[in-house]
C-alpha cells in the first residue's frame, strides 16, 4: 500500500490543469519561467510557483544557463526540464 500511497499523492501533484499543461510544455523542451508564462497565458508568479511545487516532488530539475536570446543575450536565465520521474509514474500507473 506505501507505494500506492505515495504514487497518489504524486498523481495530485499533477492533476492541476496548469501544472499537467507545464509538464507537457516541459516533456517537448526545457524552457525558463517566461517562455512558459508566455506560452501558457498565465501569470509568471503563478507558473513559478507551480513550477517550485514540481520541482519540490521531483518532476522537474532547473538548472541555470547562459542565454542566447537577444533580449536575454549573456544572461543567467534558469531553464526547467521534466526528470525521469515523470516516466517512472506514467509506467507505475499503467502496471495497475
């Protein structure tokens, strides 16, 4: 059941519409926190703090990189990317 249990809070993790809707922006290429608020329409309080809770369970990883944007060019932006726990989940739930 400790596995069960734990893989039904990491579902309701991702049950709210706008982090499944980052995940999904996120599983085609890793993106930072404008570029996702953009393409989402939301607010980028908003996306950062959904982005802080996935990070928190281990769906995502930032890392920071140079960028080469031109607004953004030679600046430390923080970019985001889905982990490998994100598979590891959709595979437990298809094994039930």
């Amino acid at each position: 059941m400790k596995i069960e249990d734990d893989l039904l809070k990491d579902v309701r993790v991702l049950l709210h519409p706008i982090r499944f809707r980052i995940v999904k922006l996120l599983a085609e290429k890793p993106m930072h926190v404008k570029e996702i608020s953009k393409a989402l329409g939301e607010e980028r309080r908003l996306v950062s703090y959904h982005l802080n809770i996935m990070e928190k369970y281990g769906f995502l990883k930032s890392d920071y990189e140079i960028s080469e944007l031109p607004k953004l060019k030679g600046k430390a932006i923080r970019k985001y990317r889905v982990t490998a726990k994100l598979e590891e989940m959709i595979l437990s739930l298809k094994k039930i």
